[in-house]
C-alpha cells in the first residue's frame, strides 16, 4: 500500500518542482510586445504575398512598429490605408516607387516560329519539362498561363496572342509570377524604368530572326544609340543597368531592327500596340 502511493507522490512533486521553474522562467524571459503590433497587423492587407520582402503581414508589422520600415513598403495596401497605418504609428509613410513584372519576351503566336503543337498538362513548366512546347525559341514565353494561374491579383492575363499581360494598376509586385516561370522571363522593376528589352535569346542575327521575328538579333545599335555606360551587350542580348543612375531615353530604340527594345510609357503589351510594331518594322 504504502508503494502505491509513493509513486503518485513522485510524480506530482516532479511536476510541481517543474511546472514552477517554467513559471519562473517564462517570467524572467517573458519578452513584452509591443500592444500596437496587433492593430497594426489588421490594418494590413492580409495577404501575406511577400511583396514587401517579409515573408508575411506580420513580420512586416514588427518592422513598422519598431520603425525599420516605412507603411508604404507594403505595395498591396491603398494609399488610404497606408496613410491610416502612418498615422496610427506617428510615422511618416514614406514615399515607394511602384514595381511591376516585365516579361522578356514579346514573341507571341503571330510573331514566334511554331515547330509543332504542344498536346498535354496545360502547363508551362510541364510544357518545357517534358517537349519544350511548341514554339522554335527555346527560350521564350510558353503561353500555358503559370504566370496569370499564380497571380493572387488578378493582374495578369493572356491575351490573344498568347502572351501575359500585366496590369501595372493591380500588379504588387509580389513575384509570385518570378517564381511560376520556368524560363525566368519575368523581372520586377519600377513602373517609371521605361526603357526595356523584350528578349531573352541568346542568339544573333539569322539565328533569331527564323525563330522570332521581334527577337533582338544581337546588332548592338541600342547600346551605340543609349548614353554611355547605360547598355551592355551581354551573351548578345542588350543589358540595361538600372542601377547607373543615367537617364534613358527612347533614343536607344530608334534603330533596333526588330523592336526588342521598347520604351514602355505604361503597360507592355497594350492591345498589343508594341508587338505589332515590331513585327511591322522587320517588314
């Protein structure tokens, strides 16, 4: 009897002796937060896209009420709402330069070489996993829509002639469609960087133009025409460092054989204004 009862004593002292070093413990490590934190966090969108570059709404509202950010780096937020979110921390908003996605490609169904047609999983990425797809550039766009499937916000759409078009307006820059393209097509960059090539082939002359007939045959004359130090030619293709702090001009566009170079005022492909050009200036 007096065994039985031992054990059930040892145990509810172990318990006791450590349940009251875990309540010691949590008080001397208890870290205090923030009582704002909270509100701040329902003031946010709640998508937790990442735009932002926190991984969600609520490690970005830690860096807004410890001030290591600005409300306005959260590009999904309207203007009211970031302005509600500057007032409720007593900080100033900031100022963010919109982004948006471009896509480096403008070889759409009326301009790219089709080879064959692709019959399978309505998919980009299963598309160049498995033939390719269809079209005789092996580095353009697919056109299976990954890109417009990804985006949380409806910003992206194909058009008619198989290509994503982006809505600067609802576009966050999130990059969910980065991430969804097999070919790494698509770059965020600030909506007022308006100089910007529509290619990703790393071919030259003849070789692009069989394939593309709005591919950038490699010529060069973009960088002659830019100011100095703006544009590199890289693996054939025109480089365009936006970090150079030079002022682009639709100068660089002027003699591009094909229109791989645009000078985008907004969207890119707006009824597909900039596309038909191109494909009109090589014939």
């Amino acid at each position: 009897m007096q065994s039985f009862l031992t054990a059930p004593a040892i145990m509810t002292g172990l318990g006791l002796f450590f349940g009251t070093i875990l309540a010691v413990a949590y008080k001397l490590l208890k870290v205090e937060e923030d009582p704002r934190l909270a509100h701040t966090e329902e003031m946010l969108p709640g998508t937790n896209c990442g735009a932002c570059g926190e991984p969600g709404c609520l490690p970005f509202a830690t860096k807004l009420v410890d001030n290591e950010v600005e409300p306005s780096a959260c590009t999904v937020a309207s203007s009211d709402d970031i302005e509600a979110i500057a007032d409720f921390l007593g900080v100033d908003a900031g100022k963010a330069t919109k982004r948006v996605a471009r896509l480096h490609c403008a070889g759409g169904r009326r301009e790219a070489f089709q080879i064959a047609e692709y019959h399978g999983f309505e998919s980009c990425r299963a598309a160049a996993v498995v033939s390719g797809g269809g079209k005789g550039c092996s580095w353009g766009c697919l056109g299976l829509s990954d890109c417009d499937i990804a985006c949380d916000f409806d910003a992206i759409h194909m058009n008619e002639n198989g290509l994503p078009v982006v809505d600067v307006e609802l576009c966050t820059a999130c990059g969910d469609c980065v991430d969804a393209c097999p070919r790494d097509l698509f770059e965020l960059l600030p909506l007022d960087q308006k100089l910007f090539v529509q290619c990703n082939t790393p071919l030259e002359g003849e070789a692009v133009t069989v394939l593309c007939s709005v591919g950038c045959d490699g010529c060069a004359k973009c960088a002659a025409d830019a100011p100095e130090g703006l544009i590199e030619m890289k693996n054939e293709l025109p480089i365009i460092d936006y970090t150079s702090g030079i002022a682009a001009s639709p100068k660089a566009t002027g003699r591009c054989p094909t229109g791989a170079i645009q000078w985008l005022e907004s969207g890119q492909f707006i009824d597909n204004q900039e596309s038909e050009r191109g494909h009109a200036q090589l014939h």
